[in-house]
C-alpha cells in the first residue's frame, strides 16, 4: 500500500496537548482518508503479507506504530529493501541479473511537488491563524472595554479586593446542599481585577 501526502492535516488546537510533536500543531502532509482506509482493510484481512510503503514524509498515525513501513525513492537501497520485502511475503519478485529497475521511474520527482504545496497551503493556514486570534483579541478587548463602561455606569458594588464598582453576578444555581431549602450557590467575579469568590445565599 502506498502512502502519499496528497492532503494537509494537523489537530483542532483546543485537542492539541504540551507534548505533541510538530506534525500534530502544523499542517502536515498525510495520505487521503479513503487511502487510510485501503490499508486497514488489508491489515484486517492480510497483515503478513500487507507492506507499508511511504513516498516522501507522511504525518504519523498510531494504528500502524510498531510496524515497519518502507520508504520508496530513487535511492537504490530503499529500492532493494522492497524488492526483499515483497519476496518476504511471496511475491514472484526476479532481481537477479537484472539491474534495469535500479534506476526505473523517477519516485524523487513527486516529492519536491508535495513538499512545495504543503509550504504554500501551511503558509495560508498560519496566515489566517493569526488573523482569526488577532480578531478574537479584538474582539475580547471591545467587551471588556463595553463590560467596564457598564460596570461603572451602574450602581454596583465595590469589589471586595480591588474596591471598584465592578462587582456582579456571574452565575447563580441551586446549592448542592441546601438547595432543597432554597440555599442559592452564586458566583461573582469582579470586571476589572477578575477576582472571583462564590458565596451561599439563603432565602429570609
């Protein structure tokens, strides 16, 4: 089965975790789905006489750690690793006292075309990246500024750290305990220091 990055993948960032590599925050280029999907077919039937074969850098996926995949090139000893390979499992593969498949068909000339497409498309990802989290602080700085203004147009509290009037409700439910007597478990935050504190109100 041959694997080619013919797409760009890379993790949604709110699944990315601290330890995961370059592959999983940058688009990388991957086979396509339906191309994932033929080899899993062939494990599932056939694992011992399925091979892995990789032309240029593909992005990792856990299914198939552990098993060993072949890279293809113009290199002669990647070439001479599949021809073992596929001898491996049965194919009626003849090499000796042939050389013409030495240096048959150029692998190397496909890459330089993926690697290139991968450079422009993860260009433009980043771009708009960076547009959409300069946007979304954009947008947070204008509803902190509305939230102040609001908070100091209205009679409100004074923060019990800060002292500014910008205390208020952030959110109110049922006590887990007393609720049942009509215990209220609110959450308040200040708009200008952040400070929180969660207080227990009971009905008179």
């Amino acid at each position: 089965m041959l694997l080619t990055g013919d797409d760009l993948a890379h993790l949604r960032m709110d699944f990315v975790n601290a330890d995961d590599g370059p592959h999983e925050t940058t688009p990388t280029p991957q086979a396509r789905p339906n191309v994932l999907f033929e080899p899993g077919m062939a494990f599932g039937r056939h694992p011992e006489s399925t091979i892995l074969v990789t032309l240029g850098y593909t992005r990792p996926f856990s299914d198939v750690a552990g098993r060993h995949t072949i890279k293809i090139s113009n290199a002669l000893a990647h070439r001479q690793v599949l021809a073992a390979r596929l001898k491996t499992i049965g194919c009626a593969v003849v090499t000796e006292t042939r050389t013409g498949w030495h240096e048959a068909g150029d692998f190397d000339a496909a890459v330089p075309k993926l690697r290139d497409s991968a450079a422009s498309n993860e260009t433009g990802v980043q771009e708009h990246a960076v547009a959409l989290r300069n946007e979304n602080q954009a947008l947070r700085d204008e509803i902190r500024q509305i939230n102040t203004k609001l908070a100091e147009s209205v009679d409100a509290e004074p923060c019990p750290r800060c002292r500014r009037k910008g205390w208020h409700v952030e959110s109110s439910e049922p006590d887990p305990e007393f609720g049942e007597l009509g215990g209220v478990r609110r959450l308040y935050r200040c708009e200008f220091c952040g400070f929180t504190e969660s207080q227990l109100k009971t009905a008179k």
